[in-house]
C-alpha cells in the first residue's frame, strides 16, 4: 500500500487506521480509502475543536482533497476513472447539504409552504368519481373503435320501434336476471309461476322524479314496433298460451306459430336430446335469463333509463325476499353495475391511506427507535412519512390545478410513493448514524447528503422515467397514472432533500444539546437532573468519536454474512435459485391472461355470483359477431355473391362459431327472389326488390345501407360465437 508523504501539523498528526481482520486488507483507491484517525499532541478534543474555526465541505469532506497528493496503488498508465458521475454528484449533495445544515430553518419551512399552496388544487378534486370506463380502460385510437364509428355512420338503429341487441353497435342499458333452479330442471310450469311472478315485479317498478312525475318501466322499455322487448321470448310465449308444452322444446331455435323463436343466451346448463332437424330436443335447462332492454339513443332517455336502473339495483332484494321463491336463486346485474362497483371498489382505498401511513408510522418509529435520545430519531422517521405525505398533497394538487384528469385508479398510487419516500428516509437516516458526534452539524449534513446523493437520486430517477415512460401507452387510465406518481416521486425527492434534511439537522441540534450536558461539571444534585435521565435513561454515555452501530447491522455483518460465504450456503444458494427459475419458468406458462370482472368488485359483491352462474351455465355462447362489407359491390353478379359466401362460410367452419346461428340478409334475400320466381343476377331486379323483401323480413331492415340512387354502399351479416368461456379461448377466437 503507497504512504502519505509526511504532512503534519504541529497541532496534529494523522495515522491510517490499523485493519481489524484479514478483509480489510486490500489495494484503496481515491473513492474507498479508509478513513483516518485524528490523533491530537497537546489540546484536548474540545478545547482544540472549539479553537479550530470550521471549514467548508470541499476542504474537509471532499474525498478529492482529502487525499490530494497520494499516489495510487494502480499504475499511471492503467488508472482509468470511472467515477466522474458520482464525484460530482457527491460534491455537489455535499455542499447541499452544509447549506441545510447552516439554515435549516428556510428549507424546512419553505417546502411547507409549497406544499399548504399547491394542496389547494385538492379542492378540484372530483367528488362524484362518474368517469366513462370505455374511455378510460380501452386502448385510443384501437381499431374497434374506428370500425364502430364505420358502422355507426352507415347503419341505422331505433330502440322505440325496431329494437335488435344484436345490431347496436355500443352497450345498451340493460338489467339482467339470472335464475337457477334447485332441481334438475326449471322447464315445469310450477317454476314458470314463480319466474313470471318475479317478472311482473320487475317490470312493474317505478322511480319517483323530483317534480313528483314517475318513471315506470313501459315508459324506458326498449321496444320492437309497439311492445316492449320480451325479457325472455319462451317466458313470454307461455305467457301468452299457459298451454304450452315445455316438454317439447328445440334447442337453440324453436318454432311457434311458424315463427323462429332463439333460445341461445336464455337458457343454459341445458341436457339436449335427439336431433330435429337442424336442432335437437331440449329435455332439461338448469337456469335461464330474464333479460330487461332499456333505451339508450337518445341522452334523455338514456338518462331516465339509468335513473330506472338504479331503483332496479336498490329494491330488487327487496322483491325477492318478499316473494319468497322456493324452488330457484336468483343473481342479478346491469349495465351500470361494472361502473358502480369498481368506482365503489376504488373508495374503499381510501380509508386503508390512514391504515398505511398509521403503520408505516408505527414500523418507522420501532425501527429508528434508541434506547438514549442521542441516537434515537424516532421523531425523524415519523416527519419522513409527514413529508411523503407532504408529497402526495403537493403533487396531486398541482397537477389538478392545471387540470389533469383524476381517475379512481390513481388512489392507489400513494401507497408506490409512501414505500419509495420511507426507502429514502431510511437511507439518511442511516448515513447519518455512520457520522461522528464530535464532528459539527454542518459537516455531518455534508457527509450524509454526500454519500446518499447516488442512492437516492439515481433510484428515484429511474422510478420516474419508468412511470414517464407509462405516459406513452394507449390507455388513458394508465397515462394519468403514471403523471400522477411520476410527478409526486419528483416532489417526494425534493422534499427528501430539503425539508426532511433541515428537519435531520435540527434534531442534530438536540444531540448537541444532550452532549453539553455530559460535558458541564455537575454537582451531587445535578447528576440526577430530569434532563440528562431522559437523554441516557440507562446510565450509558455516548462516545463522541464514535457511530451508531444497529443491532440488525452487526447481525448482517457478523453473522449472515459469514453464513452466506460459507461454501455449504452457496451450493444450498445455487440450488435455492436454480428452483426458483424452473419454478418461474414454469409460472409463466400458466398465466391466465384477460381480466376477470370478478377481481374488479369486493369480495362480498353482488356481481360475483352473477358472474360465477353466468360462467357456470351461460359459456357456451359468446357474442354475437357483425361482419361488415364496408364498401359496394355488385351483390347481383353470381361470382361475387359465390365469393361472399365462400367467405361466411369459412367463418363458419371456425371451432369457435355455431353455424346454425347465422344470419345474412343476402341469402335470405337470394332464397326470396328464387321462391318467387325472381332473377337474382339482373341488377335491376335484384335492387328494386329490396324495399319489398325487407318489408316481408323487417329484422333485415338495418343490415342495408342503400343510397338515394338505389347503390349498396355497405351492408353486414351476424355470426354466432361458441365455446369461448376463457380468455384464451377468446384470444383463440379472434
């Protein structure tokens, strides 16, 4: 190891530290020498501190000056620097922090004001949580929406007259019932008498408007000509004729009166028995679905339709347990309960923040806790977390100043910020530990912000270029997300450094003070005075010269970490890891991907049993899917209408489509023109017959878009998804 030429002070003379083992023992460098003891000749420790005027951080804790003029133990033409970033760094926390250390005052009470001024923005903060949860969770600009607004602008619909769900383009308003029997069947007629009964209620509920008018169901109803739409078409047939044998039903399309009746979607846990035709025989069905159509085009009645939704969720418990049903359970859901309960969901995390900080308090305090005030900063830990909180009123209340939008999903980001706040406190709190008493408050705050000016800063910078980096993804919810918790780690940061520093310096002071009373003379009496008891309850004196060494430290050092070098630990540590990545291999192969509504809902929602009925007995069925032909073509000339069927036709072969569910109106309409005797591939027959076909078959009466000038700008058909219960399923699907 290279000598320090000889450079001492008649006041003093500095000695390298003796190696306490074998370890210690190594090449240094110009950032890891040791440091070195002072060794005083003729003045006393304090005396020669109190005559020694003090200095500024570069000429004492600069680790460059310090060991100005030592030749290295590398080579000149091998030495290679490495630490330009950190040098500068370093230097300049050092000089941040002589200057809190000197006024601690200002950059306490600064940030604290910021922080009174920007968290006036809280006052914006939305209080009724309404947020659109398409806008919000569905990726911008993603080709759905943009073939929505296709269809939107080419194809017509009307819930007063001719209702369809399969032909509306967006979510309708809706209440749906689930009904499952206790038996093995719910085909009897007794079970029919208890879901009419359950029925009747339903349609018969009525909300009460402030001016005193109501809002009855016939009133929001979606209808088809001049009824409403059946919330289930078998219930409302046997409504109709009481005598109808429910022993002799097709599946998944019946027929009555001649007319196609489709049971796919209203009934499920079906046992289905021999074919008839292109059905087969419905001999048992577990549960089925009373589905209530409310209008939505138009926003006052959408309005009126929510309004009735809401009464539907407050009083349909109600009308259950009043009619006291026997023999089925019931679940229900509505278009509005995916919105309520995950806003309702996102409230309950707010009252856990009190929980959080309450704890973190609470952990903070028993960690930094010292059994004599000198050492202990329990007090420090917990303005810590008062800063982070400090910081999430200041973040959150500037950007809600300028206007950023608050969605519920970023209540959950001040339990990111409360774990990266506490992560550095606890860094200077142990830096400043490793500082010596003896040494003045402005040195030891320059020692401390010097060496965690690396940790803290490159940690918190990466944290928030990650969260900036979230800005760039194609969903809205995610971008306000990571706004929010970028901005407020910035401010966490910053308050870090400024008003937790000053509040650290300040409880320095209090050390001081309890130091001063060790070294004044005292009298019999004053040797059991009140003050020193509570800085020393147990008698112990700290030594000046020395640093705080945590029990969990020593552990660490003394005995995990001879442990975990042993040569036993290590193989036991490479077989430990190598399980844990055959383990996470195999994790990953089993991850469910999609979103399960369930997870966003309390664990006592009334959603969950719906969906867990509705995953039970209602999977076999997806949605239904629009195939759109967006632009016009000559649906007369046989080749292409061949080229179009060829194409529904391979759609149909899919695994994950039932064929016998289709529906295009240009087979109807070719199978129409050949009953009558009409020539399908003349242009003028086959364009002129289209008023007249679709005023026979009105369901096909949306699905053209005819020009005034009798041209097919566009036109679509319906195919109906199968087995698609999963995700990956659906994934598969599509």
């Amino acid at each position: 190891m290279s000598q320090r030429p000889s450079q001492v002070a008649p006041e003093a003379r500095r000695v390298p530290r003796a190696p306490k083992n074998m370890r210690e023992v190594g090449v240094e460098t110009e950032s890891e020498a040791e440091p070195e003891l002072e060794l005083p000749d003729a003045a006393s420790p304090t005396s020669q501190e109190e005559e020694q005027p003090a200095s500024l951080p570069s000429e004492q804790s600069s680790p460059s000056k310090k060991h100005k003029g030592k030749p290295s133990s590398r080579e000149p033409g091998r030495r290679c620097n490495t630490d330009c970033l950190d040098a500068r760094l370093s230097r300049a926390f050092g000089w941040l922090g002589w200057a809190v250390g000197t006024h601690p005052w200002y950059f306490l009470l600064v940030p604290m004001m910021l922080a009174a001024t920007l968290g006036t923005g809280l006052i914006y903060l939305p209080k009724d949580g309404d947020e659109d949860l398409e806008e919000q969770y569905t990726p911008i600009g993603g080709p759905a929406k943009a073939e929505r607004r296709f269809v939107q602008a080419h194809f017509t619909t009307n819930d007063t007259y001719r209702f369809s769900a399969t032909r509306m383009s967006t979510e309708v308003n809706f209440a749906s019932v689930l009904v499952v029997s206790d038996t093995d069947s719910l085909l009897k007629e007794d079970t029919f008498i208890d879901v009419s009964r359950l029925d009747h209620m339903v349609q018969s509920l009525s909300v009460e408007e402030v001016d005193g008018t109501e809002i009855t169901y016939p009133q929001v109803c979606a209808r088809y000509k001049a009824y409403c739409v059946p919330s289930n078409p078998l219930m409302y047939t046997w409504q109709q004729n009481r005598l109808l044998n429910l022993k002799n039903l097709t599946f998944p399309i019946m027929t009555y009166k001649d007319q196609p009746i489709y049971l796919s979607g209203f009934f499920g846990g079906n046992v289905l028995g021999e074919h008839m035709g292109g059905n087969r025989l419905l001999l048992r069905s577990k549960a089925l679905r009373l589905l209530y159509y409310l209008k939505t085009e138009r926003p006052e009645d959408s309005l009126q339709s929510k309004q009735w939704l809401n009464q539907f969720l407050n009083q349909f418990n109600n009308i259950s347990n009043g009619l006291n049903l026997k023999n089925v359970q019931v679940v229900y859901f509505t278009s509005l309960s995916r919105k309520l309960e995950f806003e309702s969901t996102s409230r309950t995390v707010i009252p856990l923040f009190h929980w959080a900080y309450f704890l973190i308090v609470v952990f903070a305090t028993i960690s930094c806790y010292r059994l004599d005030c000198v050492r202990n900063k329990m007090w420090v830990a917990v303005f810590g977390v008062i800063c982070t909180f400090l910081a999430v009123v200041s973040g959150f209340g500037l950007l809600l100043h300028v206007g950023m939008p608050f969605v519920m999903i970023v209540a959950n980001s001040p339990f990111l910020i409360l774990g990266v706040g506490v992560d550095n406190m606890f860094i200077m709190v142990a830096a400043w530990q490793k500082t010596r008493l003896a040494e003045s408050i402005q040195e030891r705050m320059s020692n401390v912000y010097s060496k965690v000016a690396v940790s803290i800063t490159i940690t918190t910078l990466t944290n928030v270029l990650a969260f900036y980096t979230g800005t760039m993804s194609s969903f809205r919810s995610v971008q306000y997300f990571c706004i929010y918790t970028g901005t407020t780690l910035l401010f966490s940061y910053m308050y870090n450094i400024t008003c937790f520093g000053a509040f650290m310096a300040l409880d320095g002071k209090r050390e001081v003070l309890c130091l001063r009373w060790v070294k004044k003379p005292e009298t019999r009496d004053q040797k059991c005075s009140s003050l020193k008891k509570f800085c020393f309850p147990f008698g112990s004196v700290v030594d000046e010269q020395g640093t705080d060494i945590h029990p969990m430290n020593a552990f660490f050092r003394d005995y995990f970490g001879p442990l975990i070098t042993n040569t036993q630990s290590k193989v036991f540590v490479v077989v430990l890891y190598f399980l844990y990545i055959v383990s996470s291999i195999y994790g990953c192969f089993r991850v469910q991907e999609g979103l399960d509504l369930r997870s966003l809902a309390s664990d006592d929602s009334y959603i969950t049993p719906y969906f867990n009925v509705e995953e039970d007995y209602f999977s076999d069925y997806g949605p239904r899917v629009m195939v759109v032909i967006t632009k016009s073509i000559d649906y007369w000339n046989e080749e292409v209408r061949q080229k179009l069927e060829k194409c529904m036709i391979d759609f149909e072969k899919n695994h994950y489509v039932d064929a016998s569910l289709t529906e295009f109106w240009l087979r109807a309409y070719v199978q129409y023109m050949k009953g009558s005797g009409q020539d399908p591939n003349d242009k003028n027959t086959f364009l002129n017959g289209i008023s007249v076909f679709v005023n026979y078959l009105p369901v096909f009466m949306h699905d053209i878009n005819i020009s005034s000038s009798h041209e097919i700008i566009s036109s679509r058909g319906f195919i109906q998804t199968a087995h698609i219960s999963t995700s990956t399923s659906k994934k598969m699907m599509l």
